[in-house]
C-alpha cells in the first residue's frame, strides 16, 4: 500500500494548470497536497483537504473518480492516470483521527441543521469552526444520511461516521437524532427559539414508484428502503431489479451479499445511468442486465415485461411484443428518488420547483429569509462531493447573513 502511493505520488507531473483539480467538483488542490505527501508533511496535507472539503476521506472512497479528478489527469493520453484518489483517501483517514480542530470563540450566536447528510454535516463544521452554535437535528438513528443508509458498508464502512461523530462532538456540535422537522418540530419554532439561520440538507428521500399495478404486493420492495437495512428483508434465491441506475447497482450487489444466487437488472431504455465503475463491479458479483425491456406489471411469480421500441437515439418510444413473465422471488424497484414535502408544507414562505426541490439564491438561501439549503434537496439526487461544494456556498451564506443582522 505504502508503495503504491508514494509510486502514485511520484508520477504526478505537477502540472502547471493542474487539470485534475478543475476535474473535482471542490476544486482539490490535487498538486500541493501531492508535493506535501512527498515531503512528508502528512497532517499538513490532512489540514488542507479537510478545510477544503470536510468530506475529503469519504469523496476519496465513493466519487466516480474516472469523471472528476482522474479522468481529467494528463496522463490518461499515455494511458494511466494518477490515481489521486488513493493519496487522498490515506492522508485524509489518518488525518480524521489526529485532528487538532481549531475554532473561534462562541460569539453569541446559534444555527440549526437539519439533516446529518454530508451537505448537513459539511454546513455544521463550518459553522462550529466559526464561532456558531449548531444544533444537529436528525430524523434517524446515526448520523450521515445516505452515507449511513444508502452506501452499502461494504463499499464504506459505517465505522468512519462514528469516528466524524466524535470530531463533530469535539467542535462542540450538539447532534438531536429521531427528531422529524416538519413533523415533530417546524422551522418556525427554531426561530422563535432562538436559532439566527437555519441549514436545510434533508437530500432525497422518497422513492419514486412505478404507477403500475402490483406495487403493493408482498414481494416488491423499494431499493432505498432496502438499502438502509438489508437484513430486514427476506429476498430470496432470484431477484429482479427494476432500473440500472447507480443505486441499483448497490441494491443488486446487496442482495448477492443477503442470500441471492442470481440478480437481474432490467429498465426501459438502453443506455444505463449507472457509472461505467458502479456496472463492472455488479457484473463481477455475478449481476445480469438487461436493457430495453419496460415494466408492465408485478406479480407474485416475478416482473412481467414487453421489449421496447427505441427511436434512432436509443430513446424508448413504445412497446411491442407479447407479454414475458421474468420469475423472481423479489422485485425491487430503484428507479429514483424525490425529496419528502414535510418541510415545504409546514413552513411559510419555503417553495420548491416542480420537482419538490427547494428553490435557492446565488447564496443558497431559500425563498424563507434566513433559512438556506444544499445538496440533493436543491439539485436532486447526485453525489457528496456535490453536496459538500453547495452546502460550503450555503455556510457562507449563512454567516454573512447573520454577520448582516447584527
Ligand atoms: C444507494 C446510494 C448510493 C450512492 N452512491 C454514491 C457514490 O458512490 N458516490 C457519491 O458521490 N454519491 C453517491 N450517492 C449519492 C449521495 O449519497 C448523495 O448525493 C448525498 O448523500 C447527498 O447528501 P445530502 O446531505 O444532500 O443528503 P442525504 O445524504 O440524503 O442526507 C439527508 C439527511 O437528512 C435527514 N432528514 C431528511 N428529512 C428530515 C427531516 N424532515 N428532519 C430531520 N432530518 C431529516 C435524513 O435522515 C438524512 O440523514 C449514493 C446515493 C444512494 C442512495
Ligand atoms: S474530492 Fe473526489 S473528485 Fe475531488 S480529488 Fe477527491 S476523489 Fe477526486
């Protein structure tokens, strides 16, 4: 392992305009942190990703690194990319346990957060580091939202939460899980207590369902509410997987790991939305796909399905054929997923588009002065580096409008 990251490091050519940085969605400064590495300057280089993206050591595991950092290296033209990636995940794991987190003085003032996903969690730290109050609520159990729910373990263990929770702990970060806002609590009463804004990273959490018939039925599932507890569900030797999206690639490489023999993809169109990355990887556990087919019904034997009449562009434009039962004990529908509306309905002056998504300013704050949003809630689901960039835009928001108010 030592050796394979310092060869990485090594290849780096530190290029002037440094392509790899514009390729990553924060703007890693990829040749500085490497040129730290070199010359063993290990937290220092820790220091540096955290400040730039709290969220450094999971972007590392889980961003597609072959359409950000890596895919834009110039040493793709003479075949192999430095593999940041690798570099990035070792100085930012040591550096998550090592941290000495500096932050200013307590300056009065308290914010809320609602949502413990990596916009939540990235808006917090910002904020504690400043000098704010930050009071965490979270409508589940453990922090990190789709990082603790949705990511399997196997391709991010659970365990790098818990050690976040600490830090978040240290910085003085006060963390109020099983509270439901919009439900339990409303933003309003947050004002009336006290809070001066308020962080809204609540991602996406609904799943998007069919509109056919047996989606009821017992043996038909939605792939994110399996996810966040696989153990949960009996799924049985075959299943199929209704889309082939990036989370159905987790759900089928989940099920392999909970019981299935065989796993079978499907969707309508012909070009998968999952990564190039995420596919292999379902295909080396064994998972079969199957495009161009559309659902038209569920039964208790399995998915019933017709081909699909694509247009020259691969674009599904009808169906055609006769009706083909596809036997399965389980049928688990991941096709995507829209935020919840518990927030919008409950608080004045909070509006969402078309799609459920909160809308934002240029400084990610919502159509309710004081309160800003970032992550999946604003641009639907995506990735965490995405959700770190916006809520880093948001914190500062938030801090020049309360620094505005005083
Ligand atoms: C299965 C799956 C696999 C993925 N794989 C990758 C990957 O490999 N790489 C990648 O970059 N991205 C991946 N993503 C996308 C990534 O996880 C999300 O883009 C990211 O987590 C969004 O962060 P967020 O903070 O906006 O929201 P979330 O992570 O969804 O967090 C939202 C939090 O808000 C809480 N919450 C919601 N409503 C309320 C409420 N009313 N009151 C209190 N709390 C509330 C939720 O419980 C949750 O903890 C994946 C997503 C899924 C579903
Ligand atoms: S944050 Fe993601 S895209 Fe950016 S350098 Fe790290 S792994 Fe690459």
């Amino acid at each position: 392992m030592a050796l394979r990251i310092t060869n990485e490091a090594n290849r780096c050519l530190q290029c002037k305009k440094p392509l790899c940085q514009q390729g990553c969605p924060a703007h890693t400064p990829i040749p500085q942190i490497i040129a730290l590495f070199k010359e063993n300057r290990l937290m220092e280089a820790g220091e540096k990703l955290f400040e730039n993206n709290p969220m450094s050591v999971v972007c590392a595991m889980v961003c597609d690194h072959m359409a950000q950092c890596a895919g834009h290296c110039v040493l793709n033209h003479k075949g192999q990319p430095v593999h940041f990636y690798e570099i990035e995940q070792y100085i930012s794991d040591a550096y998550l346990d090592r941290m000495k987190l500096e932050k200013a003085p307590y300056n009065g003032k308290n914010c809320a957060v609602i949502g413990s996903g990596p916009a939540g969690l990235t808006a917090a730290i910002i904020l504690a580091k400043a000098g704010y109050g930050v009071t965490i609520f979270e409508e589940k159990d453990r922090i990190g939202g789709m990082l603790q729910y949705g990511i399997p373990d196997f391709r991010l263990p659970k365990t790098i939460l818990d050690r976040y929770k600490t830090r978040l702990l240290e910085l003085g970060i006060r963390i109020r899980p099983h509270v439901v806002m919009g439900g339990d609590l409303m933003i309003d009463n947050l004002f009336r207590d006290g809070y001066k804004s308020v962080f809204v990273g609540t991602g996406v959490w609904r799943p998007s369902s069919l509109g056919i018939e047996g989606e009821t039925l017992a043996n038909v599932h939605f792939g994110i509410s399996y996810l966040a507890r696989p153990i949960s569900y009996t799924v049985g030797e075959t299943v199929a997987v209704i889309g082939m999206g990036n989370v159905a690639m987790d759900v089928a490489r989940t099920a392999f790991r909970h019981g299935a023999r065989r796993v079978m993809l499907f969707q309508r169109g012909s070009k998968p939305a999952a990564s190039d990355h995420e596919m292999e990887y379902a295909q080396l556990d064994g998972a079969e796909f199957f495009p161009g087919k559309s659902i038209q019904r569920i039964t208790p034997e399995g998915p019933v399905f017709k081909n699909t009449v694509l247009n020259d562009q691969g674009r599904p434009i009808g169906v055609e054929g006769e009706d083909e039962l596809v036997p399965a004990d389980t049928t688990i529908i991941a096709i995507n997923q829209r935020p919840k509306d518990k927030l919008v309905n409950t608080t004045h002056g909070l509006e969402a588009n078309e799609r459920g998504l909160l809308i934002v300013d240029e400084h990610n704050m919502t159509t309710r002065p004081g309160v800003f949003a970032a992550g999946d809630v604003v641009h639907g689901s995506l990735t965490v580096v995405h959700a770190v960039e916006e809520a880093k835009n948001a914190a500062a928001g938030m801090i020049a409008y309360m620094e505005e108010e005083k």
